[in-house]
C-alpha cells in the first residue's frame, strides 16, 4: 500500500466526518467512487451508508455479503433500513429480519407494509411514551432512566394503556412545569398529527405550516400510536420535491445520479431526445404544408424560428410558474380563470409589445412593410396561443393524473412550433401569394 | 355588512388557523386579497403578516398607518422583523425602533446590521443562555422560572461571563443527566456553529448535512454568541434555493407572487422576451448567410429546426444536470474533466443514434440520400456541441460570478440554435451546391 492510499484511508475511516466521507464518494466518478469505497473499513461502512443518496448506497450494498451488510443493517434507523431493505433481493431482506430481535423484527415488517411515498414509509419507531395520569416528577425520573433520548427528541408522546394516542409534551413545556403537575393537566391535545397512509407532500407542507420539530404518526382507524416522523427527513422530501419540477422539465430523473456512467446517462438521455424527435417532426410537417410558399420567398424561413422561439420562451415562463403554483397548492378551481385571464392580457400585451419591435427590425431587414405585418400577426397569436397552453395544460395533466413538469415542457413547446410555423406561414400564404 | 361577509370575517378572525389565512391571501388575486385583508381585524394583522410571503406582506405593511404597525410588529419575531424593517421607508422604521425597550431596539440595531442573505440576516435573538459552572440540578430551577421557552429550543447555550459561546447542552442530554453533574461536565464543546457572516447556503448545507435542529450563531472575532438559526427559517432557504434553478430557468424572480397583477407581471416578462429576442435574431441572422442554399432546397427550410431543436433539448439535460450540481456543491476541479468526457461520449452515442434515425425518416420523406447524410452530420456536431457548452458553461459562468441558471439557458440555445443552422445549411451548401 502506497503512502497516498494509506492517507487516504485514514481519511475515509474516522479523521473526516462521515458527512463529508459521504459527501465526497456522492462527488466521484464511477471508478473512483468503487475505489474509495474500498478503502472504507467493513465496520465503517454502515455509517457512511446511512448518509449515502439511496441510489448509491443500494449499488454497494447489492456487491456486500451477507454478514458485511447485517454488520452495516445495524446502523440504521428503522426508517432508512426500511426504504433500503424495500429495494434488495428478497433473500438478503429474510436475513436481515431474521437477524433482528423479535421486537424489533415486528416493528420492521410492519414498516415494510408502507409504500414509500407514504407517511408510515418516512416514520421512525423511535418515540418516547409516557402515560397521562403521572406526575411530571416521575416523568423526569423516567427519562433519567434512559441513557440517551433519541435526536430530535422535541415532544414526549402520551398514550393510553391501548396504545392510542392522546396528545403531545413538548419538552419546553415539561421543563417549565410544576412537578406536582400531572401530564393531562399540561399535556397539548390539540397538535398536529399525521396518518400512517398520507402522502409525504401533504406531510412536507404540514410541518412548513406549522414550523414543526417532529410529529407523531397514528394509524387512521385505531388512533394507535406507531412512530414519529422528523423534520431532518421532511427536509429530504422538500429539496426533492423542490427540485423535481426542475430536473422533470428536462425530463431527468429525481434521483439522477450526476456521475452515473456512460451506458446508463446515454439510455436515459436517449428516451427523452426520442420523444422530443418527435416533436420536432410534428414542426417540420407543418413547415412541410408550406412548401410552395417558402419556395417563393425565402425571407419566411430566415425569420420563422424567431414567431416559434418567442412562442416557446413565453410559454415556458407560463408553464413553469403554473406547475410551482400547483406544486405549493396555490392554484385551484377558484382562481384558475382569474390566472387564465391575466395570462391572456400579459400575453396580448407583451405580443403587441415584441411584435413592433420585431415588425420593424423585419421591415429594416427585408425591405418589406408585407413581412414585417405578417411576421408581426404570428408573434401576438403565438404569445396568445403560448398564454392559454401554459395555464390550462398543466392544470389539465395534473387532474388526469399526468406529472405536468414531465409532460407539459414537451406539450407546450409542440403547439407553440406548431401554432408559431402555421400562423406566419399560414399568413403569408394568405397575403403574398 | 352581509351575512356572507360575516361569515368570512368569522373565518378569517380565528375560526381558522392563522396559517391557512395566510395561505388563502396568498392563493387569490389582488382584489381578493386586499378585499379579505380588510375583514381581518387589526388586533390579528401581526400574527398572519407572519406567515406571509415577505413580498405580499409588504405591500399590505406599506398600506398601514404607524400605529397599526407597530401593534402588528410585536407580534413578529426579531429575523421576520428586521427583514421586513429592511425594506419599509426609513422614517417608518425609525418610528417602530423608537417604540421598543431599549434591550430589544439594540437587539434590532445589531440585526438589522446583517445582510438578508447571510446567517446574521437569518438568526434570532431569543436564546436561553446558561453558565459552565452551575450543576444540573439549578439549570432545571433556572429553566421554571421561564413560564414558557422558546419554540425550537433544543438545545441551552452555554457561555462564559463575557458572553462568549462554549458549547451547548442538548435538552435530550440535560434530560438524562445526573442532576448534581455541573453544565461543564456535560457539554458539548464540538458542536457546529454559524458565524454571522457566513452566506445562508452555507448554514442550509450545514443543517442539511448535520441534520440540526437549531445552531448557535458566533461574531467571527470575539466569539461572543449572537444568537441562533433555527429549522423552520432554514426549510424556507432550503425550499428558496431549490427553486430558485428552477424559476431562473424560465427567467422568473425567486420570489415570484404567482398572482401579481398585471402590468407588474407584463413589465418583468416582458424583459425576458426581450433577451430572447436577441438570441432569435442571432439564430436567423445565421439563417440568412445562406439564403441562396436555402432558395435552392427548400427542404432545408423544413429539417432545420429538427437540428437546433435537437441540439437545445440535449444541451439543456446536461445544463439542468450541472447547475444542479453546482448548487449541491457536487462539482469542483477534480471531476469536471471527468464530466465533461461522459458528456461529450453521451452526445457523440446520442448523437449518432438520432442522427441514424432522423437520416433514415429524411431519405424516406425527401427520397434524397444527400440531405439524409447532411442531416445526420449536423446533428451529431449539434450534439456534441451541446454537450461541450451544457458542461462548461455554467461552470464558467459560475467562476465569473454570474447566476448559470438565469444567464445559461439563453446562451445554451444561442449556441445549440446557430450550431444548429450552421452545420446543417453549411453542409448543405458545400455539398449540395
């Protein structure tokens, strides 16, 4: 072993943080990152995994046997084991379980019966319950008995004998209270709390609404407490759903991997162009119809990629500010019209604007009032065009079910080519022939 | 008054949740908002001002005589208040720092001290402070003297006699302890901490990657404690920035209301359009050095935008790709040669994949083996380019200081437009002609 590697594994193993150990094999390409990973110790790899985006992590996990990968398993949270154990062989999640205790075995079956999508998917089995008839003298003297509380510890959740779930203590109200009170007395009855099968979106906004630490996850029909669900997790849904608009809009995955090799980016990328070819196509055809026209003057096909870029980049603004509208709930039947509306005016407008400057700059170009009328006719009935798809497309694949940062970008930029090509041609042919 | 609007002031004064109150302001149209902003009592203008957008609230603030404003800032918490005092009329200001004890106008002053976008702009003054010397025991007898803590408080901060910052004690650990420990025993001295001037990416990263639910924040010289950053204010950063790619993207404002008014929105768009409109009259000026190969093939005039069209949607993939791994710190000098070579494999295979493709659907559609070959080569140069200019790019733009995802999807379509139309129609007329 050269003097650099051994430098190198001692970094890896203890003198960086595991974030940052974490942080750097996420930054690598493939080959690096399989040789750092290497050097990592067997009973390292456990914590670094925990903080490893799932994509990666499950590559690594998938090459380890089977007594390396319960060595890590241990690690865990219940909720990330969860996630992970979800996307293994079936043969290595036996025996991960089976070399659980019972207790938590249980707990873990029952974590894998959640879609990961879902709140009980999200949900750690880390709670502290108390009951509500002591006094919060003897809830002190419980928690001392505990050697640590686990992170993010904000709230103590009161349960009845049953298990079902009463109400919250917060911690800062715990240690503000009388000793002689009882937990009723002081315990908040009225908090937040989710349902093992709501989705992690609606979870995500709860907790940014109510600017929330942890909150206790029940099951719907029984009120049974079954775990908590902690913001350092909700933080992950929110960057992804933030970030998922965007990387859909270029038709990239949510969990893109930015250092995936060649084979798999190629793949991925292809199917994407393949739908855009397509696009594309539609275009040319309605180019095509022109043929005669385009034949006879020449200026039309130097200018009519600018009617159908200034359709695609109005629309595109449209578009994306809808699709973050319906993202963050704001857009629904009550102000969809209003928003249609404005859209139409903004586009009118900024078409008469653009159409003038764009009309003369022609007129200047080409010698030619007749082009610069056309040209200028095409720019406000694509800006029109562009406004009225941009509103009413992504609220339309939203409500049949159709991702509208996925599909709309492709949708959109087809009818602005289209209406853009078949309006200034279309003109043309009309007033110049 | 009518039973209807009884009925929503009703709603609007505590029948609901103050966050859903704000949520609707922010969902309606201006005179919606303003008409529901006048049902809401004067006594409840501070409590959903909160919970506002800053760009809505302000509006509103703007609208407020000053006693009604100072009513409604005692109901903020000092960040929201010196952010919003940044941007209300310096006499205004002066007026509501002039109302406070002079504790607190101090507090105000060192706040209002911080740029928005640094720790300093983001952190709060309401810690719980505690000295290294004293046992357990009378840290609890201290915190019942509170009649409530804090929300977010997780951990107390501990400090000497001069107020500089030592460690902090995480509630879960006083919790634990044995009361006749001393603060110094149970400390911990290697926590994570801001300084006030570190830039709020930073402090989002740090809260991400040490998955923290508050932070002391430090004056970088005297380490004297300032106060702290906590969770609820880092999810907005978090949320702000992931979106921010995004909406700069469209050339749309981070903060974008998405029912600004009319002429608002027509002026900010209209700015958009305008750049692009450059780009487009870049593209046809390109278009136009060959109008005499164009007069001649007319098909040329219909395939052309399947080129450029080609070459903007696979430079964009890998544009999304790298700005997004520039905002997650995933790209330095050590991997961007490693990028730039998977991209440049990507867009040769891509390019050589839809080149055979389109070459075939071309010799198929214009019986012409010529233009099939012309095509197919200008695609695999557009792509390739694409590649090139979707890696560096953003990475130049970054190093010069300005933002890749508002300026790097215009200059990405530039290039992909005239690489597009130079290739094709420049092939064309050498081998065409």
């Amino acid at each position: 072993e050269s003097g650099a590697t051994a430098r190198v594994r001692y970094l890896l193993n203890g003198a960086l943080p595991v974030q940052d150990v974490a942080r750097l094999l996420e930054s690598s390409p493939p080959k690096e990152r399989k040789l750092l990973w290497e050097l990592i110790d067997d009973k390292n790899e456990g914590e670094v995994l925990q903080y490893l985006p799932e994509e990666i992590g499950i590559q690594f996990m998938k090459t380890m046997d089977t007594e390396r990968l319960l060595a890590a398993s241990e690690r865990f949270d219940n909720d990330d084991l969860a996630d992970i154990l979800q996307q293994l062989p079936e043969t290595l999640v036996k025996e991960v379980l089976a070399s659980m205790t019972a207790q938590n075995r249980a707990r873990m079956e029952a974590l894998l019966s959640y879609s990961d999508d879902t709140a009980g998917g999200l949900m750690n089995t880390d709670t502290i319950t108390i009951r509500p008839n002591i006094t919060v003298d003897i809830v002190f003297r419980f928690l001392r008995r505990h050697t640590q509380l686990p992170d993010m510890t904000d709230n103590l959740l009161v349960v009845s004998r049953s298990d079902r779930f009463l109400g919250t203590l917060p911690l800062t109200k715990l240690l503000v209270a009388d000793p002689s009170d009882t937990v009723r007395d002081i315990m908040v009855t009225d908090c937040p709390y989710i349902t093992a099968n709501q989705p992690v979106s609606e979870v995500a906004s709860l907790f940014e609404k109510m600017d929330l630490v942890s909150a206790p996850v029940i099951d719907a029909e029984s009120k049974k407490l079954l775990g908590r669900i902690t913001i350092d997790d909700v933080v992950d849904v929110i960057r992804d759903e933030a970030e998922h608009s965007m990387l859909s809009m270029a038709g990239l995955d949510d969990d893109e991997d930015t250092f995936a090799p060649i084979m798999q980016t190629t793949k991925r990328r292809a199917v994407w162009l393949g739908i855009n070819l397509i696009t594309a196509f539609i275009a040319s055809y309605v180019i095509g119809l022109f043929q005669n026209t385009l034949d006879q003057v020449v200026a039309l096909a130097i200018l009519m990629p600018i009617v159908a870029s200034m359709g695609g980049i109005a629309g595109s603004q449209v578009l994306t500010l809808v699709i973050r509208g319906i993202a963050l709930n704001q857009i629904g039947a009550a102000n969809t019209s209003w928003l249609l509306n404005r859209e139409l005016v903004v586009g009118l407008l900024n078409g008469l604007l653009w159409a003038t400057v764009i009309a003369a700059l022609t007129a200047f170009w080409f010698d030619s009032l007749e082009i610069a009328y056309i040209i200028a006719g095409a720019i406000v009935i694509n800006l029109i065009f562009a406004a009225l798809t941009g509103t009413l497309l992504p609220i339309l694949l939203k409500r049949l079910g159709i991702d509208p940062a996925l599909a709309g970008s492709v949708i959109l930029t087809t009818v602005t080519d289209v209406i853009g090509f078949l309006s200034f041609l279309g003109l043309a042919t009309i007033f110049l022939l």
